[in-house]
C-alpha cells in the first residue's frame, strides 16, 4: 500500500491521502484552525476496504496531532466514533469542551 501524505493548502485545509499516481484512494479531510485540528470525513475506496486503511489514517492524524500539540475537534462521524470509544486514550487531545 502506498504511503499516507499530508496535503494541505495555504489556508490549513486539506487532507491524509493515499494516492496512487492521479488517484486518490483513500482521505481524511482536515482543516488545521488556530490549535485545533477539524476532521470533517474519512472516505476510503473500495478497492482498500478492510485493510484497516480508515484506522491506519486515523493513527497518522493522531500522530500529528500530537507532534504539533493540537486539538481535535471531530466532525467526522469515524473519528468521533473512535475517540469516545478510547476518550482514556485520547484525553490529551480530544477537544471534548468543544463537543459538550
């Protein structure tokens, strides 16, 4: 599989990919505001599914959350999923005063 890249405009937004040459087979779209960092969806191809793709995306953003000390704020239906099921996990990220 190829690699997970970030993209991201002058504006803060964009995405992790994986692309493959002009095709883009898996995202999660993001905006970096301030100090948080909005996830609003996370889209994968068929031809990826059940690879553990939308998990292996979800831990890259994790990382980079935590290497540049923002907070997520989670729009996106998965990532919100994800992090109330292990919020212990994420406590130091999770921008959970904005989702109140």
């Amino acid at each position: 599989m190829n690699s997970i890249e970030l993209k991201l405009n002058d504006q803060q937004r964009g995405a992790f990919v994986i692309d493959e040459g002009t095709q883009r087979l898996a995202e999660m779209g993001i905006a970096i505001q301030g100090d948080n960092l909005v996830v609003y969806h996370t889209q994968v191809s068929d031809a990826l599914r059940g690879q553990g793709v939308a998990s292996k995306l979800f831990n890259t953003m994790i990382d980079y959350t935590r290497k540049n000390k923002l907070k997520v704020i989670a729009l996106c239906p998965y990532v919100h999923k994800q992090l109330m099921r292990h919020s212990e996990q994420y406590a130091d990220i999770w921008n959970q005063k904005w989702h109140k």
